[in-house]
C-alpha cells in the first residue's frame, strides 16, 4: 500500500473543518494536477493498446485510425482530437463507453462535437447492430436534430472504415500536442471539486 505523505498544508479531515488557507493550497495543486489532464488521457489511450479480439486491430489503433482519417479528410484540430478521443471509455464503460468519451471531452469540446462523441456509439450501430440483435435504425430517434449529419458523416467517413490493419496511422505521440492544446482551454464551466474553481 502506498503511504500517504500530508506536505502540512492541510489538516481537516472533513470538508466542514476547512479553511481559507487550505482551499487557497489546494488550488495550487489543482492547477498543476490540471496541467498533467492531456498526459494522463494519453496514458490511458495506451491501454487501449491491450486487447485480445478478433478485430483487426486493437482499440488504439482503431482509434488512431479513426483520428488519422479525420486529419487526412482536413478536419479541424478539436475534431481530430475527439475522433481520437471517441472510444476511450471503452476500458472501463463497457456498457456506455461513449459517456465516459463525452465526459473526458466535454470541458474542452464545442457543442457539436461533444453530441457526436456522446452520440456516435448509436449511430455507429447502424453498420452492426441488426447482427446482434438490436435496431440498427435507432440513430433515427435523434432525426432532425442540428448534429445528426454530423454524426452520421463521422461514424461513415472515419469510425466504421478504421478496422483496417494496412492503414497508415499517425503515432499517439504525433497527436499529443493537439490533445495538449485542446486541453489546455476549457470552453464549458466544470460544476463540483476544485477544477471548476478559478486558480487566481
């Protein structure tokens, strides 16, 4: 077990014993852990690299080649990065893989890409969802609405096609510096904890 080591900046034991001085140094560390926010995705993008399937290729690679075509077809930085980001919940929401995505990405993201990394796991069933039992027509509950195209163009153009094992993909680490500037500017507030806290 790791041993906790207190740097004698705060005490309390409950939220209700704080202080002014401890929130002013927690808001410190907060800043710096909030600046290590694009590192820790890419770490986490690598254990996507760990998989046995009968894909062609393993979650990274289909997200790397997701990103990949996206970059190619001259997609915008932010949409690059949430095409590479789309399946990163995968690890751990095996059953809502796309909210954990929507999450990570949702501080970060305009509204349009945000709904379609949110959304794309249903829209993705279109190519597969009658093969295992489901409608693969359910997309169609979100018809009309302003990122339908959108979202249907990326799950077409750039999510199902990337299972090629002879594609070409960009590295993760080429990727990490638009993942780092697009994490770097928070455009939606954070509500609860000390990210949603100003540093200054």
């Amino acid at each position: 077990m790791t041993e906790i080591v207190n740097p004698s900046r705060t005490w309390f034991t409950a939220m209700k014993d704080s202080t002014q001085e401890d929130w002013d140094a927690l808001r410190e560390e907060d800043v710096a852990f909030r600046a290590g926010l694009a590192d820790r995705v890419l770490d986490h993008m690598r254990l996507l690299d760990d998989q046995g399937s009968s894909f062609h290729v393993t979650r990274l690679e289909h997200s790397l080649q997701t990103a990949t075509r996206a970059y190619r077809a001259g997609m915008d930085d932010d949409y690059v990065v949430c095409a590479l980001l789309h399946d990163i919940g995968d690890t751990l929401g095996v059953y809502n893989h796309a909210d954990i995505a929507a999450a990570v990405v949702k501080p970060f993201a305009r509204p349009d890409l945000y709904w379609m990394v949110e959304k794309h796991a249903i829209f993705q069933g279109y190519y597969f969802f009658h093969y295992v039992g489901g409608d693969r027509n359910a997309r169609e509950e979100f018809r009309g609405h302003e990122h339908f195209d959108l979202t249907a163009e990326f799950c077409e153009e750039f999510d199902q096609p990337a299972f090629d094992p002879a594609y070409d993909n960009i590295a993760l680490e080429e990727f990490a510096p638009a993942v780092r500037a697009f994490m770097a500017k928070p455009i939606q507030p954070v509500v609860g904890g000390l990210s949603g806290l100003s540093a200054e």
